[in-house]
C-alpha cells in the first residue's frame, strides 16, 4: 500500500513581524519544495522502504508517506534509540519535581533505601553523565572505560540505569511511567511494554512486527536479501534505552511537546538541549545533550536522534526556529554492512528538508533586510 498526504503550511519558520508580508509566498514555496522532492527521494532510495516518513510543522502534518503491508498513520513501531529522548524527559521532569539531582552520583539513588544495584556502580558517575554518554560505564559489571565526565562514549547500559533511577525514585516500573507520560500529554500511539514481541502485538492491535534483512549466497556467489521475522523480548532495562514503541504521530506530538515547553520546565529544557559533549557521527561531529544530538551548523538549530534495533530503523528531527519536525520509522533492520544503503534514506530526507528550512530563512532574512533598507531611505 503507498499513499501520499500533504497539507498546507502555516508557517515553516516563525520570524518576526516584520517578515510577516512575505509569509504567504513563502510557505507556498516550501510546501512545494516538500511535495515535490521527497516522493521522488523515497522512490530512487537504494532498497525499499516500510513504514511511516512524517513531517509536521507546529504539529499539523504536511507530508506523510506510508508503504508496506498492514501499515497504517495508526501503525506503531518499536522506537529503538528515541526511547532515550523519553527516557532522558522523565528523568528531567523527576529534576523539576525536587527527586533527582543532576550532579547527584548514580550510587546515591540505585543504593537508597536498601535497593540493590545490578552493579556496582563507582560514586563518582553522576546522573548528568548517564544522560550525556559521558560516564564511561558501558558494559554491565565493568568499570568505567575513562575518567566519567571527561569524553563521549555511547552506552545503552547508561539508559538502563537511568530507567533504574526513575524505578528507585518512583517506586514504579518505567513501562508505567512512560504510559502515564503519554496518557497526560495525550501521546496516544506512544507506549511501553515488556515481554515477547508477539504479546506486544497481542495488546495492541496497531503494532507492527519486524523483520531483520540477512544475505545468503549461492553456488555462483551471488548474494541474495532476504526478509526474516525478529524474534525479540523486551525487558525494563531494554525499555529504557531501546524498547519503547510509537506511531510517527504520536512521536511527533513527543517533539512538539518536549521542544515547545509544555513537558519540562524551561531550565531543565535547556539542559537538555545544551551541549554536554561532542560525538563524531556519519553526519559529521554533533553536539550531544540528554538524550538529544544538536546540530547548529548552516543557520538551524536542529535536535535529532536516530534508532537501530533488530527489526527496526528510526530517525526524529526537530527544527525549533520552524517548529519543523521530521519522524521516520521502519519496521525492517537493514543489513549494517552498508551504512549508506540502510541510513542513506533517511539522510537523503533530513537533507532535503534542511535545505528547504535554510532556503526559505535566507529568503526571509533578504527580505528583512531590503524592508529595512527602504525604511532607512524614507527618513
């Protein structure tokens, strides 16, 4: 099944009233650029695409593309690593409801009240450091790797022990948790829940089962893609790192909540989103803050984060100058040995979408400037 929606767009990039006169050529221009560009990008990528591409601007859609079997606008997908961006607002909304303490050490909350720890965990990692990569733990029962505080080394495990934090602190599992976030902020479509992938299926009805690519080779040493069911349980530890599931709209409205103020107070949104640590990518040298990249390069800010698991492939981008927010989701891992081949989809689209965002601000800022210009010569 494929189909195409596309709405108009408000506004794409919220300048100031001064720019206001040039508003209407401006959103018909993007929302052309979009329409016309990214159909073509999804039908020329290097190996086939299901699953869900939505793009939004202030949380009215203005792209979306569907493709596969049984996928729907409905459809929910496991999330892979964006589970950390919701991991990493709890454990902020903990911090503005007085639970958590950021320079607090992680031996302080996992060895509280007679808890016990699934390791030992050295008292000088912080909660800060778990959330920024820069804890140096990255295997369960090993110490840190480095000096915690001093480099970026990605670690699910860190997550992991941010989802016992927030169990220690709440006394409640983190799958309640996360459900009791989307049930407030009406982010239906985003769950959690542990257990075999096919009992997630039984519970609900719009969750989508994935599939992991493999090659096998003939006699001639021709090698041929093949589609395989993934077999996967998901635990708590999982949960907190790599095993939420969501629809690409209820993502998006994740984005446009967190992004926008309505989910954490302004202070702990701007840790978030600050700089804790750089981290080389396949985009470049990003920054890196709790549970978000950030890339401020070519005039946007943008906020990101990209997910693999078996049987899954995901990326969300967010644009807050434009409130422009970009959610794919798949329901197949393809095979790694290709990097180009699996991401280069996705990085085609964030591509394309970037350079329409910075077309149409140069437009803007041109036009600002001529107005003020002609201001200047009537004085």
């Amino acid at each position: 099944m494929h189909f195409i929606t596309k709405t108009l767009i408000g506004s794409v990039i919220a300048g100031c009233c001064l720019w206001a006169a040039n508003k209407a050529s401006a959103n018909r221009a993007i929302n052309n650029n979009i329409a016309q560009q990214l159909p073509t990008i999804i039908t020329q990528s290097q190996r086939p695409f299901n699953g869900v591409i939505m793009v939004k601007q202030d949380n009215q859609a203005v792209f979306t593309y569907i493709s596969g079997d049984n996928i729907s606008s409905r459809t929910s997908f496991l999330i892979g690593s964006l589970s950390k961006q919701i991991t990493a607002s709890l454990i902020l909304k903990a911090v503005d409801e007085g639970l958590i303490d950021l320079n607090n050490s992680v031996s302080h909350y996992l060895l509280k009240d007679g808890n016990k720890p699934r390791a030992y965990v050295p008292p000088s990692v912080t909660v800060s450091q778990l959330l920024s990569h820069t804890s140096g733990l990255v295997n369960l029962g090993e110490p840190p790797q480095f000096k915690p505080g001093s480099q970026f080394q990605y670690s699910n495990y860190g997550y992991a022990l941010l989802g016992d934090i927030l169990q220690v602190v709440y006394q409640q599992p983190i799958e309640q948790l996360v459900n009791q976030l989307a049930e407030q902020y009406e982010l239906n479509g985003l769950y959690a829940q542990t257990g075999d992938i096919n009992n997630i299926k039984s519970a609900h009805a719009d969750f989508i089962n994935g599939n992991r690519e493999t090659f096998t080779t003939d006699a001639k040493g021709r090698s041929t893609s093949q589609l395989t069911p993934v077999e996967l349980n998901i635990d708590q530890p999982m949960i907190a790192f790599g095993g939420m599931a969501a629809s690409a709209d209820a993502y998006s409205r994740f984005q446009d909540t967190l992004y926008n103020g309505k989910l954490l107070s302004s202070n702990s949104l701007a840790l978030m989103t600050a700089p804790q640590a750089t981290r080389e990518h396949r985009w470049g040298v990003l920054e890196y803050g709790y549970g978000t990249q950030i890339s401020r390069d070519e005039q946007l800010i943008e906020y990101s984060h990209s997910g693999y698991i078996p049987g899954y492939v995901s990326l969300a981008v967010y644009y807050p100058q434009a409130k422009v927010s970009l959610v794919i989701l798949e329901n197949t891992s393809w095979d790694l040995n290709n990097i180009q081949r699996t991401f280069g989809l996705h990085d085609d689209i964030r591509h394309s979408l970037r350079s329409r965002l910075i077309a149409l601000e140069n437009r803007r800022l041109q036009s600002f400037i001529k107005l003020e210009l002609t201001r200047l010569k009537m004085r």
